[in-house]
C-alpha cells in the first residue's frame, strides 16, 4: 500500500487523488472542514425529518414511488431496502481500481456538505477504503441516470455489512466477515442516507478520470511510433516543421508534431529515398499524423476540462443548500459525464486505426520502399510479422464498433419517472475495452517499427538517437529483434506491457527532452 495520504475536503478532488486512491492504494482521511460541514448539513436534514410535511428522500419513497409519505418508524427500514433493493447488479465482477475510484468519489460528494449524510457515515466510507475492502460490483445495473444506481447500491451494502467484498488479500468473502475481521462496525443508515449513497456519477467519472490517465501515455506514445514508422519508411520530416504547424494552430497538433520532430532529431533515415521514383510526398497515414493525433489529443484536453468540473461537483438528488434549503433536482444526470466519454472511444478508434495502416505499410514490399516482404527474415520460409497484422487489425475492428456512442441512446425506466438516460457507465466501460486495444495496437507499430529500423541499420542507415534508444530498451523488455520466425505472442505482449507502463515514454525522454 503507498502511504500517501489524500485529504477529502469540502470542494471535490483532483484527477491525481483518484488515481492515488484507485490504483496506488493511498489512504483517505477527511478534514474538519469536511467533518464540520457534513454535522451542519445532518442537523437540516434531522430538522426537516421531524415535521409533518414530506420532504423527497427523507420523509418519502423514492423514484416512481416518491408520492408516498413514509412514517418515522419506517424510514430506516426504508433507507435499508433502498440500498437492498437496487443491489441488483449482473454479469462480470467490476475492476478493483473502478470501485475504489467509485467509492472515493462517491466520498467526496458525502464530504461537500451538501447530501446530509452523518459524519459517522463518511469515516466508515474512508476506513472501507484504507482497509482495502472493495465491495463487489457487477458489469450491468446502471444507466447513468438518477447516479450509477446499481454499482453504487453494491458499495453501500458493504457499508451495512452486507452482500459480498473482496478483501485485502484478494479473497471474497461476506462483507460482515472482512468488516469484523477489520474492526469496521456496519452502518445503521439514517434518513435519506441511502438516496445519498446511490445517486452519483462516480462510477463513469472514475472510469474517465482513469482512461484520460492512460490516454496521455498512448497518445504520446503513438507520437513516438509514428516517428519510428516514418523514419523505417524513409519519409520525411520536413512536414513536421513548426512553422507548418503555425498556421494552423490546433495546439494538439503542434504538441504532437513537435514530439515526432523530437524523436527524429539526427536521423539519418529521413528523406533518403531508397526506390527508382522518388516520393513527392508520404501517404496520409505518415504524413498526417500530427493532425490525427493532435485532434484526439485537443479531445483529451476537453474531456478533462469535463472531467474536472465534474471532480469539482456535488451529486446527489436532494441536496442541502447553503441557507437550509433541501430541494430537488437533475444534477445526477450523466450526460456531460457520457459524452466525453464517447468521445474519446471516438478519438481512439481513429488512433488505432491510423498505427495500423502504418504498420501494414511497413510490411507490404510494395509501399514499404526497399523493405523486405512482412519484415521476414527468409520471405516465404517465414511469415515474418505477417499475422501480428492480422491481430492489429482485429482489435481495430473492435475499436470501431466501441465508437458507437452509448449516449445516442436511452431506454425509459422508473415506471417512465426517469424517461431519459445518459447510458454514461455503458459509455465508460467500453472505453475501457478501447483503452486496453489500443494500447496493444499502439504496441503492434512499435514491434514492427522498431524491426524496420533495425533493418535500415543493417543496411548501413542510422536511425536517430531516440530511435535507438527506444529499440534498445524494447529489446531489454523481452521483444527481440529482427531473425527467422518464432513463437510471436511473446514478444507480442512484452511490447504491450512495455507500452502500456509508460516505459516507451520513459525510454526517449532522456534524449529528446520532456514530451508532450
């Protein structure tokens, strides 16, 4: 467990707390100010629970039910069922780092002050997280409306010592069990604290914090394979050029031309063309990728301007206001949320599918300018890198039907009560899906770029010092090089790993300087 602590206050997170918590296991505390503000806003709540009048999530049913007033002595049974109930999850078991980031944030929505939740409430949350109990939660049940219901209600039943968790050690078990064995006493859920636990974003915010996270380093990644492929190609830089880029100025694809500028600083691959005819100018998938990938890097910036909004909000459906009001309202709808998300399964379908068209022209003896034929080693004895195309473009194909957007549709529920719904936790977790293609797409160019410019430097070519450095730490991670075919799938995923830890990036850094 990292012990870096992260303190939840009472104006929301940073995208680096969530990924403290969800992936590096950084414990939790709360701060007075959250403390004070969660005591202030109970005693409104208990205020308003002690009159006559309904008042929606503490005095009454809920959703499609809401017109019913529920007396006193059945609100705690009320707030149990809620959370009983919409504990209605199917399918497969929901990553541990998602519901760790689900349950922090649904934390710092708690910790605002603003959904009457007892303080007692909000430390069981924060002790679950630094127990390391992680409540199990199921693919469906959510449609992003009225909060990721389903998911959230799973976490929640762990906090009454219910259901099933998996604990630190990796074993599920019942919740009662691990909360036991971790001296956490169950939670006795007051007025309208069940609603509050369920009616959040958290669930698909987590997943878009997470994806932004891992598409930094994919797209600056495919900014540096790009290079590789253009200089095995024996393309030219001079597109790459700022003053190109100046004129028009998308800041994404200036980031990412001057990466690739970078990298190719010193080749001596570039501009050498090796056939009778010289090119006038690359193919598209070379020579534009400045704008392909800066147009899903512009993408990015505006999925985490969403993403920080979001971080900076308080969710929950009533919610208790500064002067004392408890008043409705839709602010649980996840459609900002969703469409970010589909956006950005948009932005990364293209990336993959443009590294794929690179690769396939690094191993076609007809476009790949002096190369031999799937950068075999005998053509025709071997197959070379011929079917870890055919495995690229699979997974591109996939990426493809993953841009579909999941926000395009709803489907009514609540008995046409919430008759319009953002399909956001749909939206998130295909992206994830496309997050982990495209990392292995990303890695296939770099496999099959990096055999290329091997193979350019036998014939005497020497390629740029970041490409070298970049081959060499590849081929220290377990990816060999250039030679007769063997059992491919190894390499394969070594490349992934590679890639997808950040060791790509790492890699070429110390000789091109900090990328973008």
């Amino acid at each position: 467990m990292d012990m870096h602590t992260v303190v939840v206050g009472t104006s929301g997170t940073t995208a680096e707390d969530v990924v403290a918590v969800a992936r590096h296991g950084a414990r939790v505390e709360l701060s007075a100010a959250a403390v004070d503000a969660l005591a202030a806003a109970r005693l409104i709540v208990d205020a308003l629970a002690a009159k006559p009048e309904p008042v929606y999530g503490v005095s009454t049913g809920f959703g499609a039910l809401a017109s019913r007033h529920i007396s006193h002595e059945l609100r705690a049974q009320l707030q149990r069922n809620i959370v009983r109930s919409h504990a209605a999850g199917m399918g497969p078991r929901v990553e541990r780092e998602v519901v760790r980031a689900l349950m922090f944030l649904r934390l710092k929505t708690v910790a605002s002050g603003h959904t009457g939740v007892r303080p007692e409430v909000a430390q069981t949350m924060a002790d679950l997280l630094n127990a390391g109990i992680t409540p199990v939660v199921h693919e469906y049940g959510s449609l992003g409306c009225s909060g990721d219901l389903a998911p959230l209600s799973h976490c929640a039943l762990t906090l009454m010592g219910e259901g099933d968790a998996e604990g630190p050690d990796g074993t599920v078990r019942p919740a009662g069990e691990l909360l036991a064995a971790h001296g956490i006493t169950p939670v006795e859920l007051a007025e309208k604290e069940g609603l509050a636990l369920l009616n959040g974003t958290d669930g698909m915010l987590g997943m878009l914090v997470m994806a932004l996270a891992d598409l930094k380093n994919l797209y600056t990644s495919a900014d540096i394979t790009a290079a590789l492929s253009l200089e095995a190609l024996l393309g030219t830089d001079k597109v790459l050029a700022p003053e190109l880029h100046a004129i028009r100025p998308h800041p994404g694809q200036g980031a990412s031309a001057d990466n690739m500028l970078r990298v190719l600083a010193g080749s001596g691959l570039t501009g050498h063309h090796q056939d009778d005819a010289p090119r006038v100018q690359d193919a598209y998938s070379v020579r534009c990728a400045p704008q392909v990938n800066g147009a899903g890097r512009d993408t990015l910036d505006y999925a985490a301007v969403v993403a920080g909004r979001e971080l900076a909000s308080s969710v929950d459906n009533p919610v208790v206001l500064p002067d004392g009001r408890v008043e409705s309202n839709g602010n649980f709808h996840g459609a900002p949320v969703a469409y970010v998300l589909d956006f950005l399964a948009i932005v990364a379908a293209d990336l993959g599918s443009i590294c794929e068209r690179r690769t396939d022209r690094l191993l076609d003896k007809n476009r790949s300018h002096g190369l031999p034929p799937f950068l075999a080693d005998d053509a025709g004895v071997d197959s070379g890198l011929m079917i870890a195309q055919y495995t690229q473009a699979a997974l591109v194909s996939e990426m493809k039907r993953l841009a579909v957007p999941a926000s395009a549709d709803s489907i009514p529920s609540s008995a046409m009560q919430e008759d319009h719904v953002s399909m956001g936790w749909s939206a998130a977790r295909k992206l994830r899906t496309a997050v982990d293609n495209l990392a292995r797409i990303v890695a296939v160019e770099l496999y099959a770029a990096t055999r290329a410019v091997e193979l350019r430097a036998a014939e005497g070519l020497v390629p740029a010092p970041a490409s070298q450095a970049a081959v060499a730490a590849l081929r220290a991670a377990g990816a060999e090089g250039p030679g007769p075919d063997r059992f491919l799938a190894p390499d394969l995923a070594a490349a992934d790993t590679f890639v997808r830890e950040g060791r790509l990036v790492a890699a070429v850094e110390p000789v091109t300087g900090p990328l973008a």
